[in-house]
C-alpha cells in the first residue's frame, strides 16, 4: 500500500510543529527529586484569576451538556467590549483552531500565502493542508519585511500572514508602517493580522485594527487569544474579528461545538477580572526590564520584546544551553528550527522563577 495514494497530498510538506516540552515529560526524563519551571510556551505564571477558579467549580454540573452553537453570551459581552457587532467576531480552539478554521474558509488549490521567513510555523502548516502554496517573503534583520511582502504580492495572492508583534522574535513593527501596509493591500488579498499577544505591546507599535475593521476595512482579519495575557491556554479558546461576510464564511467550516462549555464560561469571567488583567501586564513590563538589565550585565545580545518572552542569543549553541538549563529544572525553547541557532526563548515568569533563571543561566556561560 502506498499512503500517499489516499492522503491529503498538501500534507507530505508539513513540518512537524515541536511544541514547548511540558512539566510532566521533563518529570518523567530527570525524575521527580527537582522542581520544574516552564519557561518555554508563553504561558501565563499567574495561572488563572481566583474568580476564573471559582468560575470552573461551578460548572461541574454542566459538563454533560453541550454548549451553545455560537456561544451567544460570549458572543455578545465580546461586542460590547470591543465595540463591535456579534457578527464581526468568530471563536476557535484557541488561536491555532482560528488559524486553521481561517485557511479552510479562504485558501482554494493554487492560492498563494505571503509567510516572513521567521514566524508562526502554523500558517504555513495550514496553507499546505489546503494546497496553497507558500511564498516566503524576506526579513529587514529580524524585523518583518513589508516592502518585500507588497513586492511578492500577485494575482494569484490570497492571503497575507502578519504577526505583530512577531513570534518568535518578539519586536513589533511601528504602529503607523502597519496601518499604512494594511491600507496599501489590493482588496482582493486578505491580510491576517495576528496579535495574539497584543496586550503587551507598547501603546506606539499597536496599531488601531479594531478601528479599521469598524471604518469599513473589507480585507482584514485579526487574531486574539486568551491564552496568554487571560492564562486560558490549557482551555483553548481564540478568536477572529473581520468583517461579517469574513465571519460567515468562517462559521460555515468551523466544527460545531469547537469552543467547549469550560471555554466558553471562563472567558466569560475572565473579560471581566480588569485587576488581574493589569496584574498582568505590570508584572511582565517590571520583569521584562529585570531581563535587560540582567542581560546588559552579562553582556548579551537579546531582541526587545513586545511581548511576554525574551529571545536572547547565547553566543553558543542555543540548544545545549537550553539541555543544560532542563537538567536545573528549568524549560527553556531552543530556537534553530527558526534559524536562531544561538538563541533560546524564555518566557517571563514570576520573580523567583526569573531570578533562579538567571542563576542557572549565569552558571553555564561562567558569567
């Protein structure tokens, strides 16, 4: 039997996505006598909200149930919040299922997709299970291209993944050259804006995209998630907004209870807990600026970040520092799969995890 016979032929060109290593695998290769820290997956190190617990405990009498077809409460406190309408706004399996519910909605065979060199590895993933084909556009450093991206666009140019700020690098582009870019865009060529981490970006690199998509913006589609600043990634909830023809082709293809019951409820309850929101996003500028002065000591070269992660380059393989750093109890994620062969990413935690970081960072470089 050849499998290649009955596949998907898009799918023999996917490169395996290698996610952050969890606590529980790295317990079972070092053993349970240390404990573990995981810094390698964006995560939230708050957890969630007390009243996001007390939100969950409440809800183990309804998970027999399925939840409502297009989750209208969410729906509705997500409108009001953004000051759009419920049919601007689409919800996934967490930013992955939107991504992938986007790519079903949109590419046709032969579609070409405009992806930066280093990026997000999922839109090239599900431009390839579409059998669309992937153009790779060039970087300015590390920063992402736009003059090459408008250089590459054609007639057969479907759609155009922008992440800002940008994974794994964690620096934005200015906030005017992305409004500018999206405005320049032929309207038969969809840009996905993806701001997953758009919470903690500095007010000059935030473009207003919910604004263009209120102002009539036809071609835009943005990407948020709660599974960062709102600390729901082990949930799994995110969602599109675009403009409510967008939606509804969205709709049609996604799975009908993709956002479960769990999801649906703790969002709820998260939009509303402002004061862990802003716990949030102080405590990571305050670690973030603890992260750069640490570096600036230690003298290395690290990317400033927009984000809740630092990308720092360690001056040697990237890989073994972070091999090194697993065995102290602390998971990092090496980066040469993304051409940063040097580099490791580390998210930002709490103090002490931070602290103890650069204490076993110190110790393998013997600075």
């Amino acid at each position: 039997m050849n499998i290649k016979d009955y596949a998907n032929s898009g799918i023999f060109e996917i490169k395996e996505y290698v996610p952050g290593r969890s606590i529980k695998e790295v317990e079972r290769e070092i053993g349970q006598g240390i404990e573990i820290y995981k810094m390698a997956s964006n995560e939230n190190p708050n957890g969630v909200s007390s009243n996001v617990k007390a939100a969950y405990r409440a809800l183990e009498d309804h998970l027999h149930r399925y939840p409502e077809i297009y989750n209208p409460e969410l729906m509705a406190k997500f409108a009001q919040n953004l000051n759009l309408k419920q049919e601007n706004i689409t919800l996934g399996c967490g930013g992955d299922g939107v991504i992938y519910n986007f790519g079903m909605a949109f590419i046709n065979d032969g579609d070409e997709a405009l992806i930066p060199e280093i990026t997000f590895p999922v839109y090239e993933t599900i431009t390839r299970i579409m059998r669309g084909v992937p153009i790779f556009t060039k970087m300015k450093g590390t920063l992402i291209d736009l003059d090459d991206i408008y250089k590459k666009i054609t007639n057969k140019t479907k759609v155009i993944y922008l992440c800002n700020p940008n994974n794994p690098t964690g620096e934005a582009l200015p906030q005017k050259e992305v409004t500018d870019f999206i405005k320049s865009i032929p309207e038969k060529t969809i840009i996905f804006l993806d701001e997953a981490y758009i919470e903690f970006t500095e007010e000059e690199y935030i473009p207003d995209s919910l604004g263009m998509i209120r102002d009539g913006v036809k071609n835009l589609f943005i990407l948020r998630t709660f599974s960062k600043i709102y600390g729901l990634a082990g949930v799994r909830i995110g969602y599109g907004i675009s403009n409510p023809e967008f939606i509804n082709l969205v709709q049609k293809v996604k799975p009908p209870f993709d956002v479960s019951i769990i999801a649906e409820n703790l969002a709820l309850c998260a939009l509303d807990d402002v004061d862990y929101f802003n716990k949030t996003v102080n405590e990571t500028k305050i670690e973030k600026k603890y992260y750069y002065s640490e570096l600036d000591k230690m003298g290395l070269k690290y990317y400033k970040s927009q984000t809740n992660y630092i990308l720092i380059d360690t001056g040697v393989e990237g890989a073994s520092v972070a091999g090194k750093l697993l065995k102290k109890g602390i998971i990092v994620r090496p980066q040469k799969s993304l051409k940063f062969s040097s580099c490791i990413r580390v998210t930002i935690g709490k103090k002490k995890e931070n602290e103890l970081f650069f204490k076993y960072f110190r110790e393998i470089l013997g600075k």
